[in-house]
C-alpha cells in the first residue's frame, strides 16, 4: 500500500493543487518506508499524475478542491482531507483507522499567495471565472 500526504516543513501542506512536495509512505510487509518528492508543476492535473506515478492508494491533505477530488475519486485513490498536523502524526493515525475518509471536496480558501484555481467554490464567482486569486 502507498499513501502521500502534501508536505512542507514536516506538515500536512494546506493545499492539494500547490503543494510543494508529497511525502510517499510506502507500506509492504509490516515495514513503511518513506521518501519526500519535489513537486515541479502547480494544478489538481499535475498533482494528481505525480501520485498516479507513484501508484499511491490514498492521500492524506488539508484543503483540496472539487477538481483535483474527482480526478483522484476516478482513480481509486483514497482521499482524507482536513488534516493539518505533522505528516508522520497522521499517517500513524491513518494506520490504526483513526482518519476519517473525505465524501466531498474541502477547500476552506487559500492564502494571499495561492492561485484558487477555479475549482474550490469559495470565489465570488463561485469559481467559473478562472480569474480567482486570493
């Protein structure tokens, strides 16, 4: 079994379609292994085929948006988001059952300096303008 989480700083990144790295637990046997990957591109489409790459079989986030949720939904990718402790925190609580698995997209919003990309819901627009920064 494979599971990312976004990743910064040891955290649970806040957003799915910027994170600036996933952390990669890899569970074979009673052993996980681990490794922090880059991420080199921005967008739900680019961070969804990173994971696929990896073979990952669910992802632990914080915010993700409507978009990113379905391209993971379609592809069988286990998706508990709303987590924001360290990453290791809620990977042991994802090993012992005690995460809860999302049914819908959570975007709460995005920082002064995070592209919404459209797909989250929370712009004045209700996100069809492709114009929303926040």
């Amino acid at each position: 079994m494979v599971v990312a989480a976004t990743y910064k700083d040891g955290k649970v990144y806040q957003h799915f379609g910027t994170t600036p790295q996933f952390k990669i637990y890899t569970v074979e046997e009673g052993t996980i292994s681990q490794e922090i990957i880059d991420t080199t591109d921005k967008g739900h489409e680019a961070m969804a085929k990173v994971l696929l790459d990896k073979h990952v079989n669910a992802l632990i986030c914080d915010d993700i948006g409507l978009g990113a949720f379905k391209i993971l939904e379609e592809n069988n990718i286990e998706i508990y988001a709303g987590y924001s402790d360290m990453a290791d925190v809620c990977m042991v609580a994802y090993m012992h059952g005690n995460l809860r698995k999302a049914t819908e997209a959570v975007c709460e919003g995005h920082s002064d300096d995070e592209e919404c990309m459209g797909e989250c819901g929370n712009c004045h627009c209700g996100g069809d303008c492709g114009d929303c920064h926040f």
